[in-house]
C-alpha cells in the first residue's frame, strides 16, 4: 500500500504560544470572598500540597471548595493559595495574586505567590500531568514577576511542615523542577482566567465519573 502527499505543511517562524487556562473561581463553585486582603507585591514562589490524598481526580473540584470553605472556617477571607493545580494538570484560580495568602504555619506568606498541587505527595506519587503544569506555571511566575528560577521552594524551606510532600519536594530540592523551568522559559507564555460557559464545561467535565 503505498501513500504520497502532495502537500507540505506550512511552519511558522514565531515561537510556540504556551497558552495556561486558568478555570475561575465562579466555575469550580468557590464561595464570595469573606473578609479584607492585603496587598503585597511577589518577590518568590512557593509550593504546597493539599496533604489529603486525591483518589480520583473527579473529587477535584470538590476538594477546592471543601479547601475554601475550610480556609474561611479559620477566618481566612478566601483559599490559602493563589493558584491550584489537580491530578490532571488543570488550573484553578485561587486567592488574587495581589493578596498576600494565609498559613497555618509559622511564616510570613506576604511576597510568596503560592502554588498548590492537590494530593498528599508523602502519600502518593506526582502524576506527569500534574508536574507538567506545575513546570508551566512556575515558569509563568518567574517570568511575569522576575523571580529566579533557582529559589523556588517548598513551604517545608519556610516552615516546620512536610508540605508539599517527599516525592513533591525531590524535585524542587534536587534543581530538577529549576532546570525544567529554565528549559521552558524562552517560550512566550500567557495566562488567561477562562470564565463562563467554556469554563463550566471545563468542571463538568472533570467531574463526570465515566460509566
Ligand atoms: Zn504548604
């Protein structure tokens, strides 16, 4: 059998576009903002783990909103973390990056953009799709706020925690998610809230158990 094609594929001399879609507070189903932020300016980054073991990755979005309303039991005005990424790479939106986040542990967060990954990473292991998203969007904060890639850390380099989680931590202990970074951050990258019908379908989606 034999094929043969006549055309060529047309190759663009422009960079590859890295598009992050960020899934909006109002789709996953987060609660109104309870309370006053304080503004900070980000000058580093920081990475957590939720520490509950995400068995499905259908649960994810109703472990944002048990993680808000938990959060807002403490008193905190909205969820600890600016930005949180599921099993399966997706991005949810958080606390405004211009608020400075909250913690139970002994830190100041102002200045930290916080990142959290859904799962207990002492617990189970880090899915690709999930580390993949972190990469991007750690790349997309060093490069929208100058941080150096080399400084990121894990809450357990700010506080006495285990948080985010051995197998979480390896890899930001052992420069492997640095140098990941690094590799990506020539790419032009953009970050987009998505809202709206697309972004109700995004959660529908993730939360559809297949028969
Ligand atoms: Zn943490």
């Amino acid at each position: 059998m034999f094929s043969s094609s006549t055309t060529t594929t047309a190759t663009s001399s422009l960079p590859p576009l890295r598009q992050i879609n960020v899934i909006c507070k109002e789709a996953w189903g987060a609660l109104p903002v309870a309370g006053d932020f304080t503004r900070h300016d980000i000058e580093r980054i920081t990475i957590h783990h939720t520490a509950v073991v995400l068995e499905e990755n259908t649960l994810a979005p109703a472990r944002l909103r048990q993680h808000q309303r938990f959060h807002q039991s403490r008193g905190w005005p909205d969820l600890a973390y600016h930005f949180m990424i599921d099993a399966a790479g997706n991005v949810y939106e958080g606390r405004p990056v211009e608020a400075v986040g909250d913690t139970g542990t002994e830190y100041d967060p102002t200045g930290h953009l916080l990142i959290c990954c859904e799962g207990n990473f002492d617990e189970q292991e880090l899915p690709p799709a999930q580390y993949g998203a972190l990469i991007r969007m750690v790349a997309w904060g060093v490069a929208e706020y100058g941080v150096d890639p080399a400084s990121v850390q894990g809450h357990r380099d700010v506080a006495a925690t285990s948080c985010p989680g051995d197998r979480l931590y390896g890899p930001i202990s052992d420069g492997t998610l640095a140098g990941a970074v690094t590799a990506v951050l020539p790419e032009d990258r953009t970050l987009t809230v998505i809202c709206g019908e697309d972004a109700f379908d995004r959660v529908a989606g993730i939360e559809r158990v297949e028969a």
